[in-house]
C-alpha cells in the first residue's frame, strides 16, 4: 500500500500557500475600497485557510487521528463557506470610507 501522507503534506502545503495569498489579495482589495463585502470575503478564505491547517496538525502533530483532523477542518470550511456566501450577499451601501 502507498504511504499517501506526503502527498497530503504538500496538497496542504498548496492550499496553504494559495488560500494565503486569495486572502492577502482579498484584504488588500478591501483595505483600498473600504467595501465590508470584500472583507468578509478575506475572511472566509482566511478561515478555510486556516481550517487546512488546523485540520493537518490535528492529524499530523498532535496526533488526535486522521477523523478528528478531517472533522475540524470540514467544520472550518463549512463556516468560511457561510462567509464567503454571506460577502456575496453583502450590501453595497455598507462600504466604509477610507481616512
């Protein structure tokens, strides 16, 4: 049998990198609009980002096993996925202007 978690250490590190940079981008949109759409936006990816790597060193580090590390990161995508859906959602009259 393949060892395959090599294999979901660098699809971690993937997700890891690009969900960083979608969520830098992300915010530096929103930081030069001020629109709350754009920052709920940057968060939602910031927490499916975040979600992938909570999830991995669950399983990988502390060693609560591949179900409990699955778990928690699925919880953490559904929720960054609420935001993500809740920014699209977002009124465009709730911008905030920049000082």
């Amino acid at each position: 049998m393949i060892d395959l978690a090599p294999f979901i250490v660098v699809a971690k590190v993937v997700v890891l990198v690009l969900g960083g940079v979608i969520t830098h981008l992300a915010y530096r949109a929103f930081r030069r609009t001020g629109a709350n759409a754009l920052k709920l936006f940057a968060i939602g990816f910031g927490v499916i980002t975040v979600g992938a790597l909570i999830g991995g060193g669950i399983d990988q580090l502390a060693g609560f096993g591949l179900e409990v590390g699955v778990f928690v990161q699925s919880m953490l995508t559904a929720i960054g996925f609420v935001v993500l859906a809740w920014s699209l959602y977002a009124r465009a009259d709730t911008t905030v202007t920049a000082a």
